[in-house]
C-alpha cells in the first residue's frame, strides 16, 4: 500500500532532489518514486522558497556539467557511431537549452572589416561591373547563368 506524499518542504528531500538532478535523473521520474513529492509540490517550492529554486538551478547547472562529460565517454566507448551520435546530440542540444551561457552557440558580433562609403557615381560603376560580370556568366553558361 502506498503512502501519501510529502507536500512539506524538508532540507533532506529537497538536497536528494537535487542529487538525483545532478546524477541525470528526470525530475517527472524521481517524484515517480517512492517517498518524493509530486512533480506539482516540486515547482511550487521553486516557486516559493528562493533557497530551493537556488539549490534546484545549481543542481541542473552541475546536471548539464556532468552530462557534457559524458559526451566524450560515449564517443570514446560506442560500438555504434549512430547510437552515439543521437546520444550526444540530445545531450548537447539538452545541455545548450539548460545552460545557454555555458554550452549554447556562440555569435561573434564583432566586426573585423571595414565600411567603405562609395558614392553615388561609386556605387553606380560597381553595380555596372557585377551586372556585366553576371551577363558575361549567363553568355558562357556559367555561373549566374539562367537556368
């Protein structure tokens, strides 16, 4: 027979909550088991107690650590390059969505160039020059060319 399930915050649970995050576990999972809140009494702590939504967000930040570790176990232990390829896909996509700052894609906004102000008569010539470039493709059949 099943007991109910704790509601009322305690240290105890809420630390091997975040074990479990930490270990790779799902949160819908863990409160599947025996003796853990609901996945609803988990978010509204998160809600509503700042030292568990601290201690909850560190244990996913060290979760996306620990499973970034294991991308290059499994492409060093896989057998099967496409079994290793998904798993680490989904674990660097996970990881990118979780922690955006540490694993997700970088831009790099700077600029290394230079802009140059042509004139109007400038930037005339130029158009001229691609549009007899692009001409003399199409003629030859090259590149540009009309298909």
């Amino acid at each position: 027979m099943r007991t109910g399930r704790p509601s009322s915050y305690t240290d105890e649970i809420a630390d091997a909550i975040c074990e479990a995050i930490i270990e790779g576990g799902a949160l819908y999972r863990i409160c599947e088991q025996e003796g853990y809140p609901s996945e609803n009494t988990v978010y509204r702590w998160i809600e509503e107690r700042p030292d568990f939504r601290e201690k909850y967000a560190r244990a996913r930040e060290l979760q996306q650590d620990r499973e970034a570790d294991k991308i290059v176990v499994i492409a060093d232990e896989t057998d099967d390059p496409n079994k290793a390829r998904l798993q680490i896909d989904a674990r660097k996509w996970r990881a990118s969505k979780l922690a955006p700052k540490k694993y997700g894609d970088r831009l790099d906004l700077n600029h290394s160039g230079s802009i140059e102000r042509l004139s109007d008569e400038q930037l005339d010539a130029k158009l001229a020059e691609l549009l007899g470039k692009a001409g003399a493709a199409a003629a030859g059949g090259g590149e540009g060319s009309p298909s």
